[in-house]
C-alpha cells in the first residue's frame, strides 16, 4: 500500500496548484459555468475546453481523495505529506461550495473502492 501512496503523492504534487481539487475551477478566479458544460462561456472558454477543465479535475478528485489514505499511516510515517494534503483539501472543502459539494457526493463510491483493500 506504501507504494500506491507514494505514486499517488508524486500525481498529488504534478497538478497545477493553484487548480481546485474537486471542481474544475482553475484557480479562485475562474468563473467559467462547468455546469453548463456544452455551451461555450462568455469569456471565450470553448465546450472542448471546459470537457478538458471537467476530465482533469476527475483525476485531480480521484487522487486528491485517494490521498485520504494517508490517515490511516501513522503520523511519524505521513508527515509532512499528510500536513500538507490536509491542508489542502480543508482550503478547498471551505472556501468552494463546488469542491465541497463533490466531495461529499464522492464518498460512498470511494469507500467501495477501499473494499478492494480490505479484501
């Protein structure tokens, strides 16, 4: 398990930083619709970019929330890496009603994924 948390830390440390975790938000100041995913924005975000914006932050999701799993190793064993995870997710999970929102709407898959663990 050591090993896919590791590969999931180095994917964890690839995203953009300033992009949301569980939104397709690039950063606090995008106010492009994602709801509205096929029609192009006002501000000039094409449909093929806003379905690009919507499949990176699926991954970002995937393993942000993945990354979960970090508190289920030992604090002298997480460390820094799990500090910096929490720190992160709580950014997103209180300042972004969108991050917020898909968090919680992903729990239940997740934790039918974790079966594979325990299995």
């Amino acid at each position: 398990m050591n090993e896919a948390i590791i590969q999931l830390w180095h994917e964890f440390k690839e995203w953009p930083p300033q992009a949301h975790l569980f939104c397709p938000k690039l950063n606090d100041d995008d106010c492009t619709n994602y709801d509205q995913a096929n029609v192009p924005d006002e501000d000039g975000v094409t449909v093929e970019e806003k379905h690009r914006r919507i499949e990176a932050s699926m991954q970002r999701h995937v393993n942000a929330y993945n990354l979960s799993l970090l508190m289920g190793i030992p604090p002298e064993e997480a460390g820094d890496w799990l500090r910096e995870w929490t720190d992160t997710v709580e950014k997103y999970l209180t300042t972004c009603d969108s991050c917020a929102r898909e968090w919680h709407k992903s729990r239940e898959r997740f934790l039918k994924g974790l079966e594979s663990y325990v299995s």
